[in-house]
C-alpha cells in the first residue's frame, strides 16, 4: 500500500470516528442521567396536561415551566415516578407517571360513568447538543421542573406537594358499571344481528338473481371458490366489513362476482356466530 493511499485511508478513519463521537458522548450521558433518575420520585413545580392513559402526553418544559394538550389538566405539585429518560437529536425526554389517578368521566348511550386511570406525562426539553453532551447541565434543566427524592414519602414530606388524593366514586359506581356492561353486551348483539341480517339478506339476494346460463353458473363457481377461506381477525373487523369483488375468472365477470359475494357473506356470518355476548343480569 502506498504512502498516499495509507493516509487517505487514515483521514477517512479520522473522519468516521469524530463524527461518531458526539453520538457515543450523548449515548454516555443518556445511561448516566437515566442511572440518576430512572425509579426515583419527584415533584413535579409546574402544572401539565395528560391524556390519563398508557400514553405517555407531550409536555414541553422550559425554564421550570411544562406546557402540553391533554384533555387533563393537572395542578403543580404533582408527585410522579420517573420512568425513563431518553436523549435524542434534537432534544431530551423525561417520561413520568403520576402516583395519584385521576377520575375521568365516560359517557357511552345513557350511561355517564367514572373511573380511576394513570396519568403518564413525558417532559420534552428542546436544549442546545452542548446542554444534552454534559451531565451536569442535563441534570440541572431537569431539575429546574422536578424536585428529586429517594422515595414516595420523602416526597410527600416536601412543602411543594400538592397533597391531591384521588376524587372518589360516587357511592353506586359499581351498580352502574354492572348496569352499563349488561346494555353495552345487548348493543353489541344488536350490531351482530343488523350485520347478519344485512350480509344474509345480500347472499339471498345474489342466488335469487342467479342466472341459468353455463358461462355464468361456471364463473360463479370459480367466484365462490376464490373467496371460500377468506378470514377476519376480530368481530369488530367483522362487524365493519363490506364486500369488494377482486380478480376474475371465467366469462361472465357477473357470475365471478356473484359467487364471490356469497362466499364472502357467508364467512361473515359463521364468523360472527362466535361474537355473540352473554347478556348476564347485574354485569
């Protein structure tokens, strides 16, 4: 290898190395901070907003103070876990989630119902690479919004908990939910039987029109047969199913589809024969 090859191979080498240092230094402090704050309680010093579900709400946070859209808005003070910490390209996440549900309304028909859920919150921080490449600094922006603790009651002990307890259920929230779980079994079986009905009433219809011609009986078979093991995963994908001819096969293009409507009808309707929900008084 020549001196001029060997120090044009050495400067790509350099090249590829510095450009991969600054991922390898943020990679650093993701682990570190991550093994600083990762299971620890915290207080949170702004109000955010959530969702209240599995979901993780984005919340932007700057300068000690949080802003995001969930439909829940939650009061500074809040005490949260720190799940995880994640850095990335452009900024760096804290994903929390708060120790006390909160009670969210569920209107469904005539029912309005309550029920406790988690709220999960994840603070965005949009911060120079300089800030998310040194520790210390990523630490003291997460700091300015999270008061930090070894435990759930020392942060219960700190004059910025906001002291919220869960909003309690009305007195008959049980006997409503076993009220509502009996109608919602019943809505779900009149759904199954307009779908029966509708998909039984189109493959009738299709053999009544049914021509006695051999070009069409043949493109018919062949239309039956093409959709015969056709499956659905769920009854909900049952229930909102329609029919769309595919492909062709033999002469007559209405007999293929003609048979393929059927078919597909009639593993519509043996496939919701499994969905049906035992009605069961007091849920």
């Amino acid at each position: 290898m020549s001196r001029s090859i060997r120090w044009s191979w050495l400067r790509r080498a350099l090249v590829a190395l510095l450009s991969l240092t600054p991922a390898v230094a943020v990679a650093d402090v993701e682990s570190d901070l991550r093994a600083r704050l990762r299971g620890r309680s915290a207080i949170v010093l702004s109000a955010v907003a959530s969702e209240c579900t599995e979901h993780y709400s984005d919340n932007q946070a700057a300068g000690g103070y949080a802003s995001g859209s969930g439909p829940v808005q939650l009061p500074a003070g809040e005490l949260a876990t720190i799940d995880n910490v994640h850095i990335g390209w452009t900024r760096f996440d804290v994903n929390l989630t708060l120790v006390t549900p909160f009670r969210v309304p569920i209107v469904d028909g005539p029912f309005q119902l309550f029920e406790h859920r988690p709220c999960r919150v994840q603070l965005a921080f949009d911060v120079p690479r300089d800030v998310r490449k040194d520790l210390d600094r990523a630490e003291a922006t997460v700091l300015a919004i999270l008061e930090v603790h070894p435990s759930p009651d020392a942060a219960r002990a700190s004059g910025s908990w906001n002291g919220r307890e869960p909003e309690p259920l009305p007195a008959d929230s049980e006997e409503r939910w076993a009220e509502y779980r009996v109608w919602k079994a019943a809505q779900v079986n009149v759904e199954i039987r307009r779908k029966l009905d509708t998909v039984l009433a189109d493959a009738q219809a299709a053999l009544r029109n049914m021509r006695d011609d051999a070009e069409y009986l043949e493109s018919f078979a062949l239309g039956a047969a093409s959709r015969r093991y056709d499956s659905t995963s769920s009854c909900d994908a049952l229930l909102s199913a329609s029919f769309y001819p595919s492909g062709s096969g033999g002469k007559s293009s209405r007999g293929y589809a003609d048979g393929q409507r059927v078919a597909w009808s009639l593993n519509i309707a043996r496939g919701l024969q499994g969905c049906w929900v035992e009605v069961l008084p007091g849920g």
